[in-house]
C-alpha cells in the first residue's frame, strides 16, 4: 500500500459542506476511511477515537475530491474515494476489483475506469 511520511497522518483534512449553514468537517488524514456519494450529498466515514462515525455532507463526490486533494485518497469509483492506507485487502481483475477496508465491514468496489490506476498502488 501507500506509503507516505509520518506527518502525513497528523494531517488535517477539510470537507466542505456545500449550500448549508451546517460546519465543514475537519479529520485528521489517518482517521479518514471513505467517502460516498448518495444524491446530492456524501457520507464521510472517519474514525473518531476507536468509534467508526457517519457524517453526511452537503456536496457533491466531486467536490470532496476537489477538497480532498492528497496521494493518499484514491478515487475508486463514481461513488467512492478511500484512504489507501486503511486498505486490508483487494481482490478481482482488471475488470474491477473490491477492496475490503480496515475498520469497515462491506467491500468497496473499483470500476474498470479506476482499475489500472489501483493496480499501481497495491502492486
């Protein structure tokens, strides 16, 4: 996986809450574990200690990618962008691939569109 400097982790990340008067959230880069899209907002998971939290976020995938912009966060999918230092394991082909997140239960998937890109990383 991804290998990248120690202050790296300590690094915090802002996410823009889009069209509200709700607060941005602030994470530090090493609690971040995913973004997805849902409509017109997107659900951040984080962890917050050693508790896993959901926070929804009025913006779009893009916009969080716009926001997020650090070689650790890959986006994977129209969906999805993962930390890849919380990846645990990936599996498939360059057909697509799904990786299975430190901290979270459900497999994420890789779209074709993202594949070689992904294989770059873990490999």
């Amino acid at each position: 996986m991804v290998d990248k400097k120690d202050e790296d982790y300590e690094l915090d990340l802002t996410i823009i809450n889009h069209l509200t008067k709700e607060k941005d959230l602030t994470i530090k880069l090493n609690d971040f574990i995913f973004a997805e899209a849902d409509k017109n907002n997107v659900t951040v998971c984080y962890l917050e200690g050693e508790e896993l939290k959901n926070k929804s976020i009025r913006a779009t995938i893009s916009q969080v990618q716009d926001d997020l912009s650090h070689p650790n966060l890959f986006r994977c999918h129209r969906s999805y962008i993962v930390n890849l230092n919380k990846i645990e394991s990936a599996k498939g082909n360059s057909n697509g691939y799904q990786i299975k997140l430190k901290h979270y239960r459900k497999e994420l998937p890789v779209s074709r569109k993202y594949a070689d890109e992904f294989k770059s990383y873990i490999y």
